[in-house]
C-alpha cells in the first residue's frame, strides 16, 4: 500500500505541523492570541483541503479564492491567507513535474480573472497591516497582471517575492533548510524552530515590518540570529534565547507575530511532503 499522500492531504498536514509547532512568537498548541487559536489554525489547515487538491486542474485565483472563503465560513478569521497563496501555485504544479520546473509556467500562465479573484480574496480575508499602496493597492480596482503587483510589494512582502521571483527564496533557502535538518537527524520540530530563526534572521519578517515598521523587524531579525548563535539546538543557551525571542515577540499583543515566516515555513513543509521527501514516520 503506497504510504504517498494526496496534495489535499499534503496541504493539510504542512499547516497542522506549523501551527503544532513551538516557533517563537506564533500561534502554537501552547500558545494562543486573544483573537486566534490554535484551534482556528487547524480547522483553516483543514478547510483549504478540498481547494489545494483540486488546484492542478483550476485557475489559480479560483482556488486561492475557494480555499480563503473556506477558511473565512469556519473560522471567522484569516489564519492562513500568506500561507494559500504560497501553496496554491505549488498545488497547481503537476506531481509528474519538479516544482522548480513547473511553478514559472504556472506563474507565467496567470490570467486578468487569476488576478481579479486574487485581490477579491485578499480582501475576503482582510490581512493586518495592509496599509496604502501607491500603485495596483488591493482596496482598489484589481490589475490585470497579477505579476506586476506581486512585483511591487516584493520589496516589502516576502509572500509577493516568490511570485516575483519564481519562488528563489523558498528553493534556494528553506528547502534547503528543512533537508539538512532532517538529513542530520533532527526531529521535524526541532528541524522546524531552526529554520524559522534561520528565515527570520536572514529575511526580516513582512508581517512585522507591515504593522510594527521595518526597525522592529530587523530586530527581530538580529534576535533571531542570536538565538541561532547562542548554541546547537536543544543546548540550554540555545533554549534560552529562543524563549527570550518568544517573549519579546508577545510583548505587545500579537503585533510582533512573524506570520510571513512561518507562511514560508507550511509552503516548505508542503513541498518536501508533495515530493516524497518526507514519506513516513517523523519523530516530533
């Protein structure tokens, strides 16, 4: 019996490992915001099933949109906006092909349509910190090359960067990552909390630029990259700045959430189980 998930299936368990996840500053099954659970992380981790297994063979903007109005009906909330649009051009690769390959032509092949319901869905889930743009902003008309506009936030939305770029960062970094972590014999959760300091560290968190200013990002950032410094994981000084990061982050609300990293994070873990890379038993 082939052990070999759906992407449904795929898409679900990559959102349920990150949210489970003990990463600083997030969400987690021992830490909840006053306004979002654990518990709303999982059901949009289950919502966005149907969605993301039928995304091969729908346009792209109708499957982000299906999959946003899902998570919207059963939770109320957005828990997962960054997180579908990462995902939803990776579903739609087909598995015969290498996500590498195949994600510039699904890119490529966008629509005005993919493009209108894009922006219907980003204004469906009503993400923090959205602000004004100049150009192509989503309170406005929707563009007709959803590219362009992924173009001009890349400077400021990590998300809108691999649209832009045909997804560099999270082939050229966290993939990489999460294999070596695993390949070393981490547990995934140990291998998960490293990568998030590693992606927090290297690329200041949107999430927090948007609503806190790029300073308090590029401190978290500069704290992340202590914690990565302070010692091996699972070694005592490593455990206390990674705590000492989780405790600044929620010191005020829930402003300092590195939501865009740990997007990043569930659209790697949805790659390496899409492909087989993690095809079994994990220890946690």
């Amino acid at each position: 019996m082939s052990g070999r998930l759906t992407i449904g299936q795929c898409a679900t368990l990559a959102c349920v490992w990150e949210a489970t996840t003990p990463k600083p500053g997030n969400v987690h099954r021992g830490a909840d915001f006053e306004d979002l659970t654990f518990v709303d992380f999982l059901t949009g981790a289950v919502a966005i099933g149907p969605a993301m297994e039928a995304a091969e063979k729908t346009a792209l903007g109708e499957s982000v949109l299906a999959a946003v109005t899902a998570t919207q009906h059963w939770t109320g909330t957005n828990t997962n906006l960054g997180t579908i649009l990462l995902i939803a051009p990776l579903a739609k690769v087909p598995r015969n092909q290498s996500l590498p390959e195949g994600i510039g032509q699904v890119l490529e092949q966008l629509t005005p349509e993919d493009a209108d319901q894009v922006y219907r869905a980003i204004r469906t889930a009503a993400p923090g910190g959205l602000g004004r743009a100049a150009e192509m902003d989503v309170s406005g008309e929707p563009p007709t090359d959803l590219i362009a506009a992924m173009q001009l936030a890349a400077d400021n939305d990590l998300v809108a960067r691999q649209y832009a770029e045909n997804y560099e960062q999270l082939f050229g970094c966290v993939l990489p990552w999460l294999r070596d972590g695993l390949d070393r014999g981490r547990p995934l959760e140990e291998t998960i909390i490293q990568v998030h300091l590693q992606l927090m560290s290297t690329f200041p968190d949107s999430l927090i630029a948007r609503k806190c200013g790029l300073p308090f990002a590029q401190q978290s950032a500069m704290q992340a990259k202590c914690a990565l410094e302070a010692g091996p994981p699972g070694e005592v000084e490593y455990l206390k700045a990674v705590a000492d990061l989780d405790f600044w982050l929620r010191s005020d609300g829930h402003r300092r959430n590195p939501g865009t990293t740990a997007d990043m994070i569930a659209a790697g873990l949805f790659s390496l189980l899409r492909d087989g890379i993690i095809n079994g038993p994990v220890a946690s």
